[in-house]
C-alpha cells in the first residue's frame, strides 16, 4: 500500500517512461527511488491468470520493457551489485530466447553483459 501522493509521477512512469505491460512495477520503482519500504513475506494476494489480461492483447514485442526497466532501475541504484544485475539480465533473456522478435533485446543484453565483464 502507499499513499497516492507519494507517486510523484503519472502512474506507471519511471524515469520519465511510461510502462503499459509492467506499470505497476513502474510505479512501485518510483516510489521506492524515494524511500524505505517494508517487505512482509506472507502473500496477501495473488496474480490471476486469465484471457484478456494485457499481456495477451498487447502483443508480445511490448514485453521489452522488461529490459528497459531491467536496464533504467540499475541506472536509478537497484540491481547495484553486478551479481544482481547479471541475473536479472540473463532471467530475461531465458525468458525471449527463441522468439526472432526479441532480437534486438538479446544483443542489447549480450552487449550489456560484455561491459561487464
């Protein structure tokens, strides 16, 4: 829970982009970027899986923004240890790998990792 006023930002936006897929990270990001948080283990919902959810009406080329919101929270100070980083990236990349339309995202990700290493 959070307090309306805190999201500085239009919901779904963080650093200056808006996330329609992920926007509800988008804005968890944004008001973490500006705080402490409390993380209490014990699930107090769940994610419904069902047909018209997002994910399938707005196809799957709008998943990039995984890595773009991969790549613009470490840039913010999350994902800080390069550990962290790695495997968020390469989590991601198992995820498209396969798909031809991803490709552009699997060599951003293949030259991110190169930088750091």
């Amino acid at each position: 829970m959070f307090r309306k006023k805190d999201l500085t930002e239009k919901y779904g936006v963080y650093q200056g982009k808006q996330y329609s897929l992920i926007n509800d990270l988008a804005a968890w990001l944004t008001l973490l970027s500006q705080g402490k948080a409390v993380y209490i283990a014990e699930p107090l919902s769940y994610f419904r899986l069902h047909l018209n959810q997002n994910n399938n009406k707005m196809g799957l080329k709008v998943f990039s923004e995984w890595l773009e919101i991969i790549l613009a929270s470490r840039e913010d100070g999350f994902l800080d240890s390069d550990n962290l980083f790695k495997t968020a990236l390469h989590s991601y990349h198992r995820r498209i790998k396969g798909y031809p339309q991803f490709g552009d995202d699997i060599e951003r990700i293949k030259k991110t990792l190169k930088l750091l290493d």
